[in-house]
C-alpha cells in the first residue's frame, strides 16, 4: 500500500515553476527585452525632424504590462490549484487501507477474482426486476453477460472473471454495463451500480486524488460510502 507523491504536499507553492506559467514569462521576459532594444536602436537612429510617435511606444509599453499582470495571475492561480490538490491528498489518505464502494463503470480483476458489484434494489431500480450484467474489454468485445433477479435490498453480485466460454481472463480491469430488465428478461433501463473493494494505493494527479482498488482506478469524486 502506499500514498504517491505525498512530499508534493509541502512544496504546493513553488509548483508554478515550470507551469505553464512559468514558460510565459520566461518568453514574455524575452520579447520585453526585444522590444527594449528596438526601442532603443530606433530612438537612436531617428529623424530629429520627425520623431517617432511616443504614444506608440506607451500602448506597447501598457499591453506588455497587461500581459504580465495576467501571467501573474495565472501563476497564483496555478499555485492555489497545487494547494488545493495537496489538500485532497490529506482528505484522501485515512482511506487507505479501507473498504469503500465507489461509482464506477468498470469492474477489476486481481489474482482471479472480481470485485464485488452493488446491483440496486427493487424500488430503487425504476420498475425493473432484475439486472442484465454485461462484462466487455477496452475494444467494446462482449466476453460475458449474466442475468441477476434483484431483490427487495441491494443485490451483491462477484463476477467469476471468466468469459461466455468458461476461460479465466487475465488480471485487469474490464468496462462493465447494467442493464434493468422486465420479468420477460428485456431490458428497459440502465442501472446505478457501485464497485466495493479496498483502497491499496491513493496517487496524485493533476485532476486530483486517484484511489487505486486492486485492478480498478478512480477519482476520489466517485467515492460513495465507507
């Protein structure tokens, strides 16, 4: 089990090195300086009887400082979004090590073994009486459906990780779909289903804490109960 990049923590604030905003100033401190020695050279070299124009030179002066007051806000901006990630990190990490269930779309396989799906219960399942669990790869191949009868409370289902042939797929993470079905066994609808499993990894990553259960990775915004 472990917490990645938890040292980032306590450097939030210098992340804007490097950002993007950092780059910008680095090539808006090149152009001034351009800018700087053509004003110079044509100041210079200029025609006593019709000097340049200074209000030229006063626009592109303010728009240089626009620009640069607009990186500076970026910058804080982009150490504000630093600081507020770190802070997810530190909600995120008495997770560790505990069985949560968490919104997902896809179902892990680890050592053989599914992770447990949440189907809903009748009144929570818009009319339908039972689920039709479809289980595909990333190319969207079907490799295995199941009808499950829900009933009056959540219905716990564990996929066996093998497909409509009886073979055991390989460790991973699958694309995983629920159907509601009618007492004919068509479906109708498509139903919430929830992942439940132990959290074995929590890393960093620019849209947030990413918890890794077994095979499975999620953002912390999936989380729907301990």
């Amino acid at each position: 089990m472990a917490i990645t990049d938890s040292a980032a923590i306590t450097t939030a604030t210098t992340a804007a090195r490097g950002t993007a905003s950092g780059n910008a100033a680095t090539s808006l401190a090149g152009d001034m300086q351009s800018f700087l020695m053509l004003l110079t050279t044509q100041l210079q070299n200029q025609d006593p009887l019709q000097p340049l124009d200074p209000t030229q030179f006063t626009t592109q002066l303010s728009q240089f400082a626009a620009v640069e007051q607009q990186i500076a806000t970026n910058r804080n901006m982009e150490a504000l979004l630093e600081l507020q990630n770190a802070a997810a990190m530190l909600t995120a990490a008495p997770l560790m090590g505990q069985e949560i269930t968490v919104a997902t779309d896809s179902v892990g396989l680890q050592d053989g073994t599914a992770q447990k799906l949440n189907l809903p219960a009748l009144k929570e399942a818009g009319g339908a009486s039972g689920a039709l669990v479809t289980i595909t790869d990333a190319a969207g191949t079907v490799l295995r459906q199941a009808a499950v009868p829900l009933g009056e409370a959540a219905t716990a289902w564990r996929w066996d990780g093998r497909d409509s042939r009886g073979a055991l797929l390989a460790d991973g993470a699958y694309k995983l779909s629920v159907a509601g079905t009618d007492a004919r066994g068509v479906a109708s609808s498509t139903l919430d289903v929830t992942v439940t499993d132990q959290v074995d990894s929590i890393t960093r990553s620019g849209a947030g804490p990413k918890l890794g259960l077994g095979a499975l990775t999620v953002g912390l915004e999936a989380l729907r109960g301990l």
